[in-house]
C-alpha cells in the first residue's frame, strides 16, 4: 500500500511500516511527549525532544534525513511533522496512533 502525503507535507506510517523503516535503519525516531511520558517508555531507537523544544531545536537536526515523530496518540507528532515540512524536511513522517499503537502491537518500549 503506498504512503499518502497529506495536505500538511508530511506522510502517516503505521506501526509496520515504522518496523521496516527500523530494520533498514535510515531514519531518526523523534518523540515529541513530555519527560514524564517519555520516563514511563519509549520505542527503543526513540530520541526525545518535548514538542514545545522542537521550534528551538528543529535546526539541529538533518532536513533531508527520514524523520519520523510519535507521541502518545498521534496528534502531537503530527503537529511536530507539520512544522518540519513547513521548514523545509524532506521526508517526515508522522507515526499513525503514537506509542499506544506501538505497544497494542505488542512491540518492545523501553525505559
């Protein structure tokens, strides 16, 4: 099934398609939740970066590198995504119902 790129410039993904993209290892995981939701797990390769610390960091990190946001649900890293590709990321991604997804699919979280 192909990736549709909405009206925002930035792509869903789902839990599976995240996996391949993983093994492949060509892209940067970001989670947008806060320090407390991040302490209670995250997916493995995740980086944290609160979604309020995003405008201040957002140039320290690789434009045309493959980014991929997740948060709790969805609806904070699609904000996150929304904003890379409004600022000039090539290839973002938004991780379609967050670490919740991730964990009902019975993936690894780590502390």
């Amino acid at each position: 099934m192909p990736v549709t790129m909405n009206n925002s410039g930035f792509n869903n993904i789902t839990v599976a398609e995240l996996q391949a993209k993983l093994q492949q290892g060509s892209l940067r995981l970001v989670d947008v939740r806060t320090d407390a939701e991040v302490a209670r797990g995250k997916i493995p390769q995740g980086e944290p970066l609160p979604l309020h610390l995003l405008p201040l960091r957002l140039n320290e990190m690789d434009k045309n590198a493959t980014t991929v946001f997740y948060c709790q649900m969805g609806g904070r890293s699609a904000q996150a995504a929304a904003f890379a590709a409004a600022n000039g990321f090539a290839d973002v991604y938004n991780l379609q119902g967050g670490i919740i997804a991730w964990a009902n699919a019975g993936l690894p979280l780590v502390a």
